[in-house]
C-alpha cells in the first residue's frame, strides 16, 4: 500500500506531465513507471535511457538549452556522482559562464533507497544531500512529508534555475 508521501509525489507528476515541453528521462521511466510514481503520465512524455548517467545530464542541459523542461530522474542518489562533470562543471556554472546567457531549467529528480524492509546495500542507499547543498549554485531539497513534496516541485514550477529534488524511497510505501 502506498504512502501519502508517495502520492503526492504522483500528484506533482501528473501536474508537470501538463506543462508544455515537459520531458521525464531516465532508467524506469518506461519500463517501471519509475516506482509506480508516473503511471499517470504519458508514455510519449517519458524518454527511457539506458544507464549512462553523464550523458542523461548532459542531454538534460541541451534539452533545457532548447526550451524544454527536463525532469532528470535517477534511480538512486549513489548513481549521480557519475554525472559529476556534467553537473558541477557545466549545469551548475553555466549561467555565470555565459554571463547570464544561458540559464538551463531542469528538474533533477533523485532517491534514497531503502534498507528496510529490504536493504538495497550501502552502494544504493547513500544520502549525498549535504555533500550537493555544499557544491551546487541551485536549491537541493530533500523532502520528507507530503507538504513538503508538494512545496519542493511548486519551488520547481517557477524558478529559473536547476534544482535537486531528493525522494526517500522508504517513505513510498505504509508502515504494516
């Protein structure tokens, strides 16, 4: 049974999937619904990629270049420092490379795994929040209440810079 937490983040999905030139890339995003998380949103909205997580940002900031509106997922937080370079030497620099020129706007979308009630091993399961708060020029949020997811992706709706939305997988699921 799933939590409140996880519907809201349903809720925001099906929100964003009415925006116009709203893109979600990522592994599960087709395959999976990305835990049951964009079972409402179109399949012709959702672009499944495989596991190349610098090019999936990469791809994210020429998209955002273009117009669109990128929701960037990844699977579990550990994968994204192999998007280190694409992160914070390009996305997170880019405005103030460009002198204000270029401000991508993209939604990073990121989770937690779980230890309980299965534990998914610590190389899935890390919380790198403060360590992205620390480097990054754009808001890193992590929520843990339905108020809070829905408070986060409105943030998400109407800023004009990058952000970093950070899920705990283990508040998806009711506690039995």
């Amino acid at each position: 049974m799933y939590s409140e937490y996880h519907k809201a983040i349903c809720e925001e999905m099906i929100r964003f999937s009415k925006v116009p030139y709203i893109i979600f890339l990522g592994q599960q995003v087709n395959s999976e619904n990305f835990y049951n998380t964009l079972n409402e949103v179109p399949l012709n909205l959702r672009l499944e990629l495989p596991v190349m997580e610098e090019c999936q940002l990469g791809l994210c900031t020429g998209l955002a270049l273009e117009g669109f509106l990128p929701i960037c997922i990844y699977q579990r937080m550990d994968f994204l420092p192999r998007a280190t370079d694409q992160l914070i030497n390009h996305l997170n620099l880019l405005p103030e490379m460009s002198r204000g020129l270029f401000k991508p706007k993209i939604i990073i979308r990121v989770t937690v795994g779980t230890k309980e009630p299965l534990d998914v091993g610590p190389q899935h399961s890390q919380d790198l929040t403060d360590m992205y708060k620390s480097i990054l020029k754009f808001p890193v949020i992590k929520v843990t209440t339905p108020e809070e997811v829905h408070e986060a992706y409105g943030t998400a709706g109407i800023i004009d810079s990058p952000i970093m939305i950070v899920e705990l997988q283990n508040l998806y699921n009711e506690k039995c």
